[in-house]
C-alpha cells in the first residue's frame, strides 16, 4: 500500500477542507503528507514534477488517456486530443487543492509541483503543504507556515497564484503535445478553476456564491489566465433560471463526436443549453 495503516496522518489548516471536499465528492480523496515525508511513486501514483517535465512519466500517462478513448468511443484519438484529455483529467482536480480550501475557510495553500502526487484510477491526490495564505482575525494565522494578507483581494492574488504556480510546469511538461501556444494553454486552466469550483459548489449548495465568488477572483485581466467565467442565466421551459457559461478554450471533444459537445462550449446553442439543463435541474 503506499500509505501503511501504522503510517501518521498529517494535518493542517487545510485539513478542514480537504475533508469537507471528500465528503460531498467521494471521486477524489486528498492524503496529507507529513513534512519530511514524499510523495508517493508506485502503485499508480505520478509525481507532479515528473509531469512537469515532459518525459517518460507523461507518456506513460498520456498512455492511459489513449487506451480510455480507444475503450469509450472505439476510435484513435489525435495525440494533441489525448494530451488535452489527460491535462484535464490532472488540472481538474489540482485546481481543487487550491480552489476549495479558499473558498470554504479562506485559506490558500502554495502547492509546488514537488508537492503533489497523483493516482487517478483511486480519485487520490498526496500533498504536503508547507505555506498558506490566510486573513487578519484567521486562528491558523498563529499557526507555522502561515502567511497573513490584509484582505479579500490580496487574498483572491493568492490564489491566482498558488494556481499559476502549480500549474505553469505543467503546462510547460503538456504544451509540446498539445499543438496549442501558452494563451490557449491558460485559456484552459482558466476553465479548470472555474469549472473545478463552480461543481463543488453545487454539491455543497453554494453555487451561487461560486459564481459571485469566481467573477471576482478571474475579472479578465489577470495574467497569465485567459478569459472571464463568463457566466449568464438562461431561462428554462418553465421560467427556472439555468445559470450556464462560455468556456475559454475547447477540449476538443468535438473531434470524437461532433454531435456531442460539451453543455458550457461555444459550439453548443443556447437551445441546446436549455434542453439539456432542464432534462438534470
């Protein structure tokens, strides 16, 4: 196993929410990892670094992406389509470490890529965290590590750049087989902060606030993202509001089934949008 049952749990400030994450989202299940203590290799487990350096580790998990399409669809992928798939299936849930932690308790962890660990087939991510952000009056403020701002939007600064920090290497490791420049790149982890949180959110029956909470933190001029949350309402058959939004980038998913896209893509019309947010409200 790589955590042995005798092996000591290691807690934070971010515990609270890690724990509250896994509760409504039982697919991703974080492991604290104590300080002196590394990331898990074996079993599954990919390092983030490795990932960040484009080598035999990303192939080997690009690897999986590709037999997953040959499985789900019965057709090859292109390499550029699969390496989006497998970016997604990391950044995803990676904005999460990041994302959910601020939003429930105001906390923001620095997550280098050395940090992180990632076992995708068991939904685990391991980290360590070393460094966080956290407001004024904040009872983790006293605590070793911390990282006192003056206020919401220094603090929403923060998480933009845990994010970028986090992920920038890995774009880096992921943009040679994607055929895309780094705005389209950040276009995509613009998506995966938006569209990480905004989901939780609903599970935890704060959606609305996400929202609200999103377009403050990703206003549009905050390089290196790419892109507004762009959310807007649409009106169901019944007169319901179905809050939807516009994606930044394309997953190209569109190159499997065109007559399938993504509910949140610029292909798909508002009639569409309608018709498939009413059948799951």
């Amino acid at each position: 196993m790589p955590f042995p049952a005798s092996a000591p749990v290691a807690t934070s400030a971010l515990t609270p929410a890690y724990t509250r994450l896994t509760e409504v989202f039982t697919g991703l299940r974080i492991t604290e990892l104590a300080e002196t203590e590394q990331p898990p290799q074996s079993s599954g487990w990919v390092a983030a670094a490795r990932l960040a350096e484009g080598g035999p580790a990303l192939d080997a998990f690009l690897a999986w992406d590709n037999a997953q399409v040959l499985k789900d669809y019965g057709q090859q992928a292109r390499p550029d389509v699969v390496a989006g798939f497998g970016l997604h299936r990391y950044a995803w849930p990676a904005c999460l470490l990041v994302t959910v932690p601020w939003f429930l308790d105001r906390r923001v962890p620095r997550l280098p890529v050395t940090n992180v660990a990632f076992q995708r087939t068991l939904g685990r991510m391991a980290v360590r965290v070393t460094d966080f952000a956290c407001l004024p009056g904040d009872p983790a403020a006293a605590l070793p590590g911390a990282h006192v701002v003056p206020d919401e939007e220094a603090l929403r600064a923060e998480v933009r750049a845990a994010v970028a920090d986090h992920l920038g290497p890995v774009l880096t490791g992921f943009g040679p087989r994607m055929r895309r420049g780094p705005r389209a790149l950040w276009g995509m982890a613009t998506d995966e902060i938006v569209e990480g949180l905004w989901y939780i959110a609903h599970l935890l029956g704060e959606e609305r606030r996400a929202m609200r909470e999103l377009e403050l933190l990703l206003p549009g001029a905050t390089k290196p993202y790419v892109g507004k949350p762009a959310f807007r309402e649409l009106t169901g058959p019944e007169g319901q509001s179905l809050p939807t939004r516009d994606r930044a980038s394309c997953c190209l998913f569109y190159t499997l089934r065109p007559e399938d896209t993504c509910v949140t893509c610029p292909r798909t019309c508002d009639a569409d949008r309608v018709a498939r947010l009413s059948a799951t409200a």
